[in-house]
C-alpha cells in the first residue's frame, strides 16, 4: 500500500477538515475537546446531538462497507478522519460502543435481519450500546462467564451479573454473553456461550454506577433478574458465541486504536504549556521525558504506518498486537508525566483535564485486555512461543 497522500487523499484530508470546522465553530463549539475516557460525564445530551448531527452528514461508521451504510473508506482513509477529528478537538463520540464493536460484529457474524435492524440506528445515533462481558469472576478469564440465559416461549431470559459496564447508564442495548449450556472442564469451556442483544430499558434490568477515581462513573454493575430480549436476538449459533465474542474484541483492537496519537499530542502540547507556565520546563529531566514523550507518539504513529503498509482487504498484521500495549503503557506515562510537570499545582481544580488524564489513564492497562494478557497474546499470536498451560 502506498501511503503518499495523493490529490485524492489531500481533497478527502480537506473535506473532512472543513465538515468539522464548519461544525463545531457554531452550535456544537462547547462540546469541542469533552467528552472520552475520564470526561464522559461532560455534556451527554449536546454530544447525543453531536452523534446524530454526524450521522446525519454520513460521517460515523465511516469504515462500515457501504452497502452497510458506512462509506467503505480505507484503513488509510480512516486513520486521516480520525486525525482530522482529533485536530479540530471533536467531542468524545458517544456512540463509538455501537460504531467499533457491536456494528462490525453484526456486520462479519449478524444475520440480514439483524443487519437491518440493528446497524441503521447506530449510524444515525438513535441507539446507544453497552458491552457486557465482564463479570465479578470472568474478566481476563472471560470463559468463566456464569450469566445465564434460557429459552421460555419466544424470549430469552437472562439471570446474572455483568461489571464494568462502560456507558451501560446511556445504552438502549447491550451486547451480552450467557450461557446458554452449562459450563464444561477445560477448552470445552466456551462451547455453550452465547451472543445475545438485550434491551436496556425494561424490568429485570438494574444498573448500578461504580464511581471512578476520577470521582465520576463511566462504568456500571448491570444485574440481569428476569430480563428478556426476542429468540431472534442471538447473533451466530446458539452456544457458539465464542468466535463471535472474539471477533469483537479484534474490533477493538483494531482499526479503532488507530490514529489516537493525535489526541495524546494535544495532551501532550498541554503538558509542554504547563511546563512553560510552571518553570519545570527548565529541569532537564522533564526536558528528557517530554522528548521521549514525544519520541513515543513517533514511534506510534509510524507503527500504525507500517501496519496499514501491510495490511491487505482491511486485514490487520501482527505488528497491530503491540499496539494496545504500546499505547497503553505509553499513556499511563503521559499522566504521570503531567503530574509531575504541574507539582503541588496538580492538585488545584484548575487542572482538571490533566488531573483526569492521570486519573484515568491507569485503567489503560487494564481495560481491553490487560499489559500481561496483551504480553501472552504477543507471545503465542506473533511470536507462536508455546500456549500458556491451561488452568
Ligand atoms: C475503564 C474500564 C472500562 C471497562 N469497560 C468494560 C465494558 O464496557 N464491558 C466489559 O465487559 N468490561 C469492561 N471492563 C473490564 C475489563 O475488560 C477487565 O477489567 C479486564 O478484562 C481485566 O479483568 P479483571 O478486571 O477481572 O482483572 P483480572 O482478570 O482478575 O486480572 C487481575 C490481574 O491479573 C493479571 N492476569 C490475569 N490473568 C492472567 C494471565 N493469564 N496471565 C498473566 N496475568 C494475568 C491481569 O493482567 C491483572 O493484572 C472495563 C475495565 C475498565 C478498567
């Protein structure tokens, strides 16, 4: 793939540019640089608006094929839209859920039925998602799932409790794992898990905030008591909903962490500000780390070059499995790095959006597959090293 961009790449760069200059100058100009990880409490209904103004320009979804209503743009293509984004400050997307997991999943294992039921409203912003995989005692062991859910007439019934649910408290659905069979010793355990959609909005549905370090709540406990969703609502075969589960998670470790290097560049810009302001950016060993800071988006955006060099029809390549790690350990680092440019002013409220980058970017090496299980993956998918004993 060649990566130069041409005189279509640049009027592409340009029509983005101006779509969002355009728009967030008038009425969306207060959502401009809120919202994502650490911010998502700010200004839920005007980013609602924000979604749907988007959606209807065409622009969500954009890597979605376009018989899917998505534009069909290139890796390549979504990585500049993504920069783009990030450098007219666009708001954290609040339906990115739908967008980057749930859409593509129903896109690759869906049926039409539900293609034509559940991707139309993602792309206009009318239906918000939420993932519920994780439980109390299945997080990195996700195999080890006890929500269970049962046929009773037309309806599945769903009994169990999910944790750490992102967003669960804006979402009409979630995309949720049960089983379906009981579970069984060894690999045989993710046979019998199950794919289902299930409406939010309805008894039998509880969720409960988890508040943050940040002192706000993005994440939720759900418990499912009795919650239904329509037989229909199972996406792949009953009990197959391994391979589907993952392939969502390849979503999320995809495209969508691909060009996010512009937005810790803006955080870190702030950072050099600070440092400026403060005098701290006189010591040497705070020149040094902002160097390799800066050094470190480098090296981020040229692997997320090679990867898209290599890659062939949208498949990702090894070398994207040491993205997560990379830019995870990478960020943690940013807000330690902020903290300790600001000093004792990192405590005052004046600094909120750096003290919330510190705050949260330690749920970066967990969230997503944690460092050590991203190490493993590494280990036996890139290196093919021997798989870890099994429990
Ligand atoms: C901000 C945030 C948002 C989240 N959002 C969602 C969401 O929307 N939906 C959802 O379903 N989940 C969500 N999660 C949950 C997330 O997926 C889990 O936290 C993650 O999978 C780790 O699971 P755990 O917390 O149970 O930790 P555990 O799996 O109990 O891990 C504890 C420690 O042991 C290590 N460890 C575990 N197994 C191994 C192993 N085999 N080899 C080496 N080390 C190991 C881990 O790396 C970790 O350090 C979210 C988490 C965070 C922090």
């Amino acid at each position: 793939m060649d990566l130069r961009e041409n005189a279509d790449d640049r009027s592409f760069r340009d029509e983005v540019r101006s779509f969002l200059e355009d728009s967030l100058a008038g009425e969306f100009a207060a959502v401009r640089n809120r919202g994502g990880p650490g911010d998502e409490h700010a200004l839920f209904e005007e980013r609602l608006a924000w979604e749907r103004h988007l959606g209807a320009h065409g622009w969500t979804c954009v890597g979605w094929p376009k018989e899917h209503g998505g534009r069909g743009l290139s890796l390549w293509r979504q990585v500049v839209f993504l920069e783009e984004y990030a450098r007219a400050r666009g708001p954290g997307r609040v339906g990115h859920i739908g967008e980057g997991l749930l859409g593509p999943t129903v896109i690759a294992f869906g049926s039409p039925e539900q293609q034509r039921r559940f991707l139309p409203p993602i792309l206009a912003g009318t239906e918000l998602w939420c993932q519920g995989y994780s439980e109390p005692n299945a997080g990195s062991d996700l195999a080890n799932i006890a929500t269970s859910a049962a046929l009773d007439g037309d309806d599945w019934v769903i009994r169990g409790q999910k944790v750490w649910t992102s967003l669960a408290h804006w979402a009409d659905w979630c995309f949720v794992l049960a089983r379906t069979s009981p579970a069984q010793d060894g690999t045989a355990r993710h046979a019998g898990i199950s794919y289902l959609l299930v409406p939010m909005r309805q008894d039998g549905v509880e969720v409960r905030p988890i508040v943050q370090l940040t002192g706000d709540s993005e994440f939720n406990e759900v418990f499912f008591d009795g919650a239904r969703t329509a037989a229909e609502n199972v996406v792949g075969a009953v009990g197959d909903g391994w391979g589907v589960a993952m392939g969502t998670l390849s979503f999320e470790r995809g495209a969508s962490t691909l060009g996010q290097q512009l937005n810790f560049r803006n955080e870190l810009d702030a950072i050099v500000a600070a440092a400026r302001r403060t005098g701290t950016v006189d010591d040497p060993v705070v020149r040094e780390r902002v160097a390799r800071a800066h050094i470190g988006l480098e090296i981020m955006r040229l692997t997320a070059l090679r990867t898209l060099a290599g890659s062939e029809a949208g498949a990702l390549r090894p070398e994207a499995l040491i993205g997560k790690l990379y830019w995870a350990t990478f960020h943690r680092g940013l807000g330690e790095l902020a903290m300790d440019v600001l000093g004792a002013d990192a405590m005052a409220t004046e600094n909120p959006a750096l003290q919330r980058l510190f705050l949260f970017s330690r749920a970066d090496t967990i969230y997503a597959g944690s460092n050590q299980i991203q190490r493993n993956i590494i280990g036996e998918r890139a290196l093919g090293l021997p798989k870890r004993p099994s429990e």
